[in-house]
C-alpha cells in the first residue's frame, strides 16, 4: 500500500528532526511545506496536528507551528520514563534471547560503530536511537517498540539541543557492553548498564546550552 501524503509529510518531517537537521524552534510554514512536497496546506496542517499530538511540534496561535523545544524538566521526565520502560525490557530481553535476536543487534551495533567511525552525525544520532526501538521490536512488544518511538524521537530534540560535545560516541561502547551482558544471560548486570547507560545520556546535556536555530528550507534539501 503507498503511504498517504500526509504519512509521508510525518515521516519526512519527523526524520529531519531526529537526524537533527529541523532543529528546535524552526518555524514550520505550512506553505513552504506544501510548496516543498506539492500537496495542499491541509495536508501540511493535518501532518503538523499529528506530530504535535506526539509532542514534536508545538501549534501557537497566529503564530503557526514550530518544531517543539522541549524544557529542562521534560527533559528530564523523558529521561526517567526511559529508564522505567528500557530497564524492564532489558531484563525481558535478556529472558528471551535467542543467537538470531543477539545477532540482529549486533549488526545494528556495525552500522553504529561505522557511523561514529565517519564521523556522520545524523547516521549515529538515528542509528544510537534506534538500536533501543530495535531491542523493543525484536522483544515482539510493537505497542512498546511504538512508545519508544516516540520517546526516542523526542530524547533526539533534547540532545540537539543540550547535549555535549563528544558525549555521543560514548553511547555506542555502552551499546556494545549492554549486548555482551545480554549473550552471557547476565540479567542483573544487563539492567544495571541500561539504566546507567540512560544515566550517561542525560548527564551529558548541558542545560545552560543556548537553543539552537535552522532554516527549513535548508534542513529538507
């Protein structure tokens, strides 16, 4: 089935966002939108209506829409949320591994590293999120995989925005640690890095960091 232009506008929008090209704040004008995507302004209204029911973008009154900028206490809920999903699905993972799931991740682990190797932002900031929507799908949990998802594109908005310099690249080693854990059965210590590897992230944000702009145009070439 061909996804529906407003699908499309969503999936567009949404990956420039957690690929960290449509920063926090840009200014969203439903005509560039439709302009750029040849549809109508309604399609572009009922996209942005979508993604702001998912808290990406923020619909101001005779203002219009922008990408949202999430404040340090939202950040910081995301976050905890994080830790109380993942540290479960760890421990239900780590139950039910099978050599196919532990391989599957470890081939995401590749693109990772290869990514961070390159030096490629926008890959590593996908592929670094990913990985814990991938743990989610490979889990069958699709209505937790979906939640993640979300959590997921919305720890991206916070890391533009706050996080610090080379904290990244760090993420993908404790990637490596957590698979390690997860094929020696080692359940306990499995949870534990998930939430410290949580932990890590969001220690790395420097809430005093100026929000950042961009230019849409620019972000959807």
């Amino acid at each position: 089935m061909e996804p529906s232009a407003t699908s499309v506008i969503v999936d567009s929008l949404t990956r420039a966002i957690v690929e960290h090209r449509l920063q926090p704040g840009t200014k969203l004008a439903e005509q560039k939108l439709a302009d750029h995507f040849g549809v109508s302004r309604t399609l572009v209204r009922q996209a942005l209506f979508q993604m702001a029911q998912n808290r990406l973008v923020q619909m101001e009154p005779a203002r219009g829409a922008f990408v949202a900028v999430p404040s340090v206490e939202e950040a910081r809920q995301v976050f905890r949320v994080r830790r109380m999903l993942e540290a479960e699905m760890t421990r239900e993972f780590v139950r039910n591994a099978t050599s196919a799931k532990l391989r599957a991740l470890k081939e995401h682990m590749a693109r990772e590293k290869a990514a961070v190797d390159r030096n490629d932002a926008s890959a590593r900031v996908e592929l670094l999120g990913d990985f814990h929507v991938r743990m989610a799908e490979l889990s069958g949990n699709e209505v937790l995989a979906q939640i993640l998802r979300d959590l997921v594109s919305r720890s991206s908005l916070i890391t533009l925005m706050y996080q610090r310099d080379g904290a990244a690249a760090h993420s993908q080693e404790e990637h490596v640690e957590l698979v390690k854990a997860i094929a020696a059965r080692d359940e306990e210590r499995a949870v534990r890095l998930m939430e410290e590897h949580l932990l890590h992230v969001e220690e790395s944000l420097a809430f005093d960091r100026p929000v950042p702009t961009n230019d849409i145009a620019q972000a959807l070439a």
